[in-house]
C-alpha cells in the first residue's frame, strides 16, 4: 500500500480548513505565550488567575488548548496582565494583490 505525505501549511487550521484559520492559529500563539509567561514567571493556576482575572478552572482549560470561548482582546489582556507589553502593527501586503490581508504574531 502506497502513502502519500502531504507537507502542511505551518497552520493546522487552515490545512483542517476551518474557518478564520489565521485567527485561530494567533489565539492558539498567544496561549502558547501565557503558558510560557506563567512557566518563567513559576506561578500556579490559581496566581495566574488571579492576575488575569479569571479563574483557575479558565486558566486550566486555557492551557489545555480549549480556548474558544476566549476573544482575542481577551488574549492579549492575559498577555498584558502577565507583564508583557502588546504592540500592534498595520502594515500594506508586499504584493499588489487585493486580497483579504493575513495575521500574524511576533515575539520577541
């Protein structure tokens, strides 16, 4: 039996074909970036919480990848709330087609 491997996009939710791709793979970055920020910062749950002002169980499931019920606002507010500054950028796409633009997220 022959397989054939498909190389992936680098967005899991795109190559799913879902819907809002690009939005999904920034929130699910940014849940990546609170899990890494409460690591380094070694707090439990329950201090993470209390920071970002939800609570243990939220963080819990956050942290577990279930994070739909979670607007990206509200992501980046748990990145500001865990001591990390959020810079928005607009910029022109490089090519000259007049397609919807795309997002991206950068750490630094």
């Amino acid at each position: 039996m022959k397989q054939t491997i498909t190389r992936g996009s680098g967005n899991i939710f795109a190559d799913l074909g879902l819907p809002n791709a690009d939005e999904h793979m920034l929130k699910a970055r940014l849940v990546m970036c609170v899990d890494k920020m409460i690591q380094q910062a070694g707090l439990t749950q329950r201090a993470a919480a209390k920071r970002m002002g939800i609570s243990q169980p939220d963080v819990s499931n956050l942290l577990r990848g279930r994070f739909e019920g979670f607007s990206l606002e509200r992501l980046l507010g748990f990145v500001r709330a865990l001591g990390s500054d959020v810079e928005i950028k607009v910029k022109r796409r490089r090519d000259d087609e007049h397609g919807k633009g795309r997002l991206s997220l950068m750490t630094g």
